[in-house]
C-alpha cells in the first residue's frame, strides 16, 4: 500500500473526507464498492434499452431515456469518487455531480408527469380479473364458431353427398360462397365469383330482363316473403354448356332477424339423369351376366337374384327373394358361410374360391365365387354382391384338356419330340425329357436350361442364325423353322429342328413355345439321297457326254473326210497330168485345195481353243479397239459368203461406242462364228443384221438376227453344249462339228 500510495501521490495533494484513517482496509472497502456500484450502474441502461425494444408497445414516453441517463450519470459519479480518492480533481468530480443532479431533476419531473398514466395501469388482480373473463369469451366464441363450423360442414357434405351446389349472397346480391359442385355446374371459381352478381355466376336461361337488373334479394323477398321457392332452370355456365337444374332459393338472416342475403342450392338434374340411366344400364348388365349374381343382406337374406342364378341353381327370382342363403348351402359348408358374412360386415372382400351349392333338385353344383361388400349411398356396408360361376362345363373341359396332353405328350414321346417355353423376360427354359435327349442331356439329370446355354450348345457357324432368329420373333406373327448342328456333351456334332412361335397376350409377347427334333438321321438320308442323285446326274453326264463326243467323232470323221477328199482329189488330178490343164483350171482345183485346207484348218484351232480354254491356257491381248472398223473388216469377210447365198447383211454400232478396250482377235472370232452361223441357217433370200448397243456405262450388247428357221424354246439350252447341233446325226443338213457356239460362249465368258 505504501509503495502504491507513493506511485499516485503529487505534489499539492488537499486533504478531503475520505481519510480512512489511513487505513487500508478501509480505503480498498471504499474503493471495491464504488467500482461495484459504477459497474452495476451502467448495465442498468442496457436492460432499459433492451426492454424498450422489445416492449414497443409499453409507451413510457422520454422517462426511460431520462432514467438510462440518470443511472448512467450516478455510475459516473461513483467512478469519480474512486478517482479523487489518489488524484483530487475536484473539477471533474463537481462537474461529474452536477450533471448527476440535472439528470436526476428531469427524471424526477418526467415520473411525476408518468405517473397519472403508469397509475391508470390496471393492478394485477385486475388483469387477472380481465384476462379470465376475455378467455371466457374467446372459449364462448370458439364454441360457437366450432358449431358454426361443424354445422356448415355438416352441411357442405350434405350437398355434396346429393351433389347440389350452394351459393350465397349478401345483402345486395353479390356472392359471397360457393361449393365445389357449384363451381362444377357455373364454371366459377369461389375466388373468381366472390363479389359478383349472383345473376351473373348462376346465369339462368330466360331470365327477363327487368329482374336481371333487380337485387337478387329483393326478387326472392318478393316472390316468396314467407316460404322458399323452387323450380326447374337451366344455368348457363361460363364456358356456354348449359345444365339443366333444380332451383331452391331462400332469404337468409342475422341473429336479430335482419336479411342477411340469399342462399341458392341446385342440383343438375341432367347428372342425375345420367346417374338414373347408368343405374338401369348395370341392373342390365347384371341380369343378362353368364354368372350368377346373389345379393345378400349381412344377416344372409336373399335381396336380389338375376337369370343365372335362376339357370345354375333352379329357383325363380320370387321363389329366392325374401329366404335365407342357407338354402343353397350344404350342412357341412354352413360355417364357410358365418366366415364370409362376417368378413364382408368388416368390409373385406373375400377372393375368388371353390366351394358346392345345393341346387333346388338336389344336385350339387360345384362353383367358382367371390363376394364383395355392398355400401349404401352414405357409404355404410349393408350387405354382400357374390358372383357364382358352374365350375362343371369348365371341369369336363379340364378333363377333356388331361386328356388331350396326355395323348399329346405320348404322340411326342413316340414320334421323339421335345417340347419347351422359353420366358421372354428371363430366359429360362420349360422344356421335356426329349427336349433334353436331343441335346444330349438324357444323363444330365435337369439341370438348370435357358436361352444361353442353349445357344451355347448350338455349333459356332450356326449360332448367329439361331440367336438372330429368336430375338426376332417376338415381333413377327408367323412361325419360325431352323434347322442346325448342336455339339453334344461327348463332343458328337447332331442336327435340330426348331420349330416356334411366340404366345401373346394384351400387354404383348410373353413366351415362346415350340417343339424340337432330331433330324441327324434324316439329314444323313439326305446327303446320301443327294449324293446318290448327283452321282447318277453325273453318271448321265458322263454318259451324254460319251454319246456327244462319239457323235463328234462321227461328224469330225465326216467332216474332216470332206475337206481331205477335196484335197487329195484335187491334188491326185494334179499328180497324175493325165489331161493337158489349161491355167484356169489349175488355179481353181489349187483354190479347192487352199479352200478345203483352210477349213479343215478352221476346225482343229476350234477344238484346240476349246482345249485351251477348259485347260485356262487361252491367253488374251486386249487393246484400245474401233467397233466400227473392226464390224466392217468381218463384215466385208463374210460379205462374198452371202453374197453366194443371197442375203442382205448389214450392221448398226452404237455411236457411245467408244474407248472400249478387248482382244480383237477373239471379238472378231466371236463375230465371225456369229455371222457364219446366221449364214449358214438363214435360206436364200433372208436377211441378217448385227448390232452392238450400249447398255450402261459398263456394259454392251452384240447382236446377230436373221430371219433364218430360228430355235425351237425347248432346244434353246443346247445352243451352246459342246460337241452338239440342233440337227445332230448323221443325216443331219448343216456342215459343223458343234463347237462354234459353244466357243463362242466360252471365249465371251
């Protein structure tokens, strides 16, 4: 305390009151509490602060401001009394007080101000009072509003339930609420209508006029002072439909009796009627079903009964009316009954199930039924709708359907034949044990089998055939047939014939089904029926071909004696010089010798071409070539031939003709070999024209038409076989050993 007291001590230090008899617990008492004072007092304006913002609504005026203030000057004050304590500032410490007494003058005077309102301020006890009796009040209002509320509820279901729209007014006429139903009919919204004129949301066709300008109000408070009226209208709504409806109307009141406005509730009779004839058209339906329909109250009273169940159980409509459902039940179903009334007086729906009737001769009869609970209009269940159908034709049919599969299934199993279904969605696969033979599982138990393992076991070459067979046919309508090689377990190659078509129904494809069968023994009959019928073509061939070439032989040995006999006369005269020989006749038996020579020639380069050509030894040179000069040069060739003949030869080339690149040698043989032909079959006095034509940019026609004997259309296909002629024989009428054609075919191909 010295050294501290020593630290803040100053020259000119004044005595003042708090001496504390130098005492330091005294002094540091004094100070701890000013500081504690000072502090408290400044939070104090910060709760007012506080306060008045969250508090708006208690209006103190400038008294809280002045309070904050006051307080804040007095924790000022004592900080100053802790100050002078070391420092005698007694200037500040004046100042300091004096703004305190200011601060607490206003204060002071603002309170006295305060205080008639602050005094006007109801006690506790009175707000207690105050506060119990609104709430009272407010449970009294809410009472009421809740009946209120229930009561229109009430009331809105009620209309709703009868489907009548309900609208309502003020006291001028302007709509003030309307229901769903009435904004079905009028095509208003509430929203849209709410403050229009009722006669413009319920437009009624045929108003007059004078009352469509009056306060609806008014008009029913004339028309009907004391009682509500009511009549046939047809509304009109927004949209143009037209409703036909029944009006009721009536004035609505306040608790003191004054007119409230209107209420309107209407009903479209024209629903209603549709609601009539639907009703009718179902009791149609319901009397001509093929299944019987019963209905029957929840205490098992017969209420309503339709044909079937005349027909099914033998008893008229008046007859079943009126009597108890156990009737037709036998002793030993009666509680299969009790569970059904019980569970439809739950609401429950009992599913479809096999049970025996007792028809009215005794017999009975097997049904299939299910039975519904039966709601009022208010929605309360009143009873049960069963609907019963003969379960007898639909036995024989099932027997007749055993029947049927089973002789099926044998016929399958005789003729080996295996049956399967394949599910589209999965891929798995039905199948029978011959299913299974026939790809070589008959050992393998049953394994699990689908679409992939089946066409795993299909031979690599044929299994994109398969697969893409089977993914089309759900959308084809026709069957599908494939024939394909399977490898077998042991590795063994076999034949399958798959024969499918896909099963539908509303939704679409559900499955495939189809049959399978062996058909490797078939197909090796096959390949040796084939090859047994090819081996006896081929051995007719052969045999053709044998009587062909001796029939070439024949005519080469005739045709080759010619020419040689020619030569060797001619040459023999020539010899011997029996005759003198003038120079004409030598030069002309030396032209029979060139002429026979060249024939003869003529006939070996065709048949050694031929050989050449079967051998694919022809060797070919093409080059740029001009038809038109290459057609006139054999033209003028065979032009003396005939010209001996008497024929008229022409020729016409395409003028597009051009550029083409070939063997000249082999077009010119070819069209020497034409030409001669058409000559030597064209009788004195013909015509014979060769034309070459374009046909598209790759490709050109040669033409060689005479109007010789022509071909008979049976003999069109030996025009061009080796060793043959049209007029083959020995008496045949043309020289030629056959080959011409057919070699010309073969140097054009």
């Amino acid at each position: 305390m010295d050294e501290l007291t020593g630290i803040v001590a100053r020259a000119g230090f004044l005595p003042h009151g708090y001496c504390f008899q130098w005492s330091p617990a005294l002094l540091w008492t004094m100070v701890g509490s000013d500081l504690a004072i000072a502090l408290a007092y400044f939070s104090i304006p910060v709760v007012i602060a506080r306060y008045a913002r969250q508090r708006p609504q208690v209006n103190l005026g400038s008294l809280a401001t002045l309070f904050a203030v006051f307080i804040f000057a007095c924790g000022v004050t004592h900080l100053l009394d802790v100050w002078t304590i070391w420092r005698p500032d007694y200037e500040v410490q004046t100042a300091g007080k004096l703004f305190t007494a200011c601060a607490s003058v206003l204060t002071a005077a603002a309170a006295w101000r305060l205080l008639p309102r602050l005094l006007a301020v109801p006690s506790v006890q009175e707000m207690r009072r105050a506060n119990e009796a609104l709430r009272e009040e407010v449970d009294r209002r809410q009472s009421a509003e809740d009946h209120l509320l229930e009561t229109e509820q009430g009331l809105a279901a009620t209309l709703a339930a009868i489907d009548a729209g309900y609208i309502t007014t003020d006291g001028e006429g302007r709509v003030t609420r309307l229901n769903a139903v009435a904004e079905r009919i009028t095509g208003w919204t509430a929203e849209q209508a709410r403050g229009r004129c009722i006669w413009e949301v319920f437009k009624r066709d045929g108003l007059p006029a004078d009352l469509a300008q009056r306060n609806a109000v008014d008009v029913v408070r004339e028309r009907a002072p004391d009682i509500a009226f009511q009549r046939h209208a047809v509304c009109i709504a927004r949209d143009g439909g037209r409703h036909p409806v029944e009006v009721h109307a009536d004035l609505t009141h306040h608790a003191d009796g004054r007119v409230r406005g209107i209420a309107v509730v209407f009903r479209d009779v024209g629903r209603l009627n549709e609601a009539e004839a639907e009703v009718r058209r179902l009791a149609a339906v319901v009397e001509s079903s093929a299944d019987a329909i019963v209905v029957k109250s929840l205490d098992g009273v017969i209420t309503n009964w339709n044909a079937a169940a005349e027909r099914m159980f033998g008893y008229t409509a008046q007859e079943a009316v009126g009597q108890p459902v156990q009737m037709l039940i036998p002793a030993e179903r009666e509680a299969e009954e009790l569970r059904i009334l019980a569970n439809i007086g739950q609401g429950q729906q009992v599913p479809p199930f096999r049970t025996v009737r007792i028809a009215k001769d005794g017999r009975r009869v097997e049904i299939s039924a299910q039975v519904s609970p039966l709601r009022d209009a208010a929605g309360r269940i009143v009873g049960g709708i069963k609907s019963a159908r003969d379960l007898t034709h639909q036995r024989q049919i099932e027997t007749a359907l055993r029947h049927s599969e089973a002789r099926l299934r044998f016929a399958l199993e005789s003729a080996a034949i295996g049956d399967w279904e394949m599910e589209l969605e999965t891929g798995e696969i039905q199948r029978s044990r011959r299913y299974d033979q026939c790809f070589g599982l008959a050992d393998a138990g049953s394994p699990l089998w689908n679409r992939g393992r089946m066409l795993a076991a299909v031979h690599a070459d044929d299994r994109a055939m398969v697969e893409a067979g089977m993914a089309a046919l759900p959308e084809e309508q026709l069957p599908w047939h494939a024939e394909f090689r399977v490898i077998w377990p042991d590795e063994s190659l076999h034949w399958l014939r798959l024969d499918a078509r896909v099963t539908r129904d509303d939704a679409g494809p559900l499955r495939l089904v189809g049959i399978v069968t062996d058909v490797t023994a078939m197909r090796t009959a096959e390949q040796a029926r084939q090859q047994a019928t090819w081996l006896a073509a081929e051995n007719r061939r052969v045999q053709e071909s044998s009587r062909l070439k001796s029939l070439f032989l024949a005519n080469m040995s005739h045709e080759l004696r010619t020419p040689l006999n020619a030569v060797i006369g001619f040459a023999d005269l020539l010899a011997m010089g029996n005759q003198p020989l003038d120079a004409a006749r030598s030069q002309a038996w030396l032209q029979h010798i060139s002429s026979s020579g060249r024939h003869l020639l003529n006939m070996i380069n065709d048949v050694l071409d031929l050989s050449k050509i079967e051998a694919g030894k022809m060797e070919f040179h093409p080059e740029p070539v001009d038809l038109t000069a290459l057609a006139d040069d054999v033209m003028g060739t065979m032009a003396v031939l005939a010209a001996q003949r008497g024929l008229s030869l022409k020729s016409a080339i395409a003028p597009e003709l051009r550029g083409l690149v070939l063997d000249p040698a082999r077009l010119k043989q070819v069209l020497l070999n034409y030409l001669s032909n058409a000559i030597k079959f064209t009788p004195t006095g013909g015509r014979i024209e060769l034309r070459m034509l374009g046909e598209g940019p790759r490709l050109w026609r040669l033409e060689v038409e005479d109007s010789g004997i022509g071909i008979a259309p049976d003999r069109v296909g030996q025009l061009f076989v080796e060793f043959q002629q049209l007029d083959d024989g020995l008496t045949k009428q043309h020289q030629g050993t056959g080959l011409g054609l057919a070699l010309t075919r073969r140097l054009v191909e």
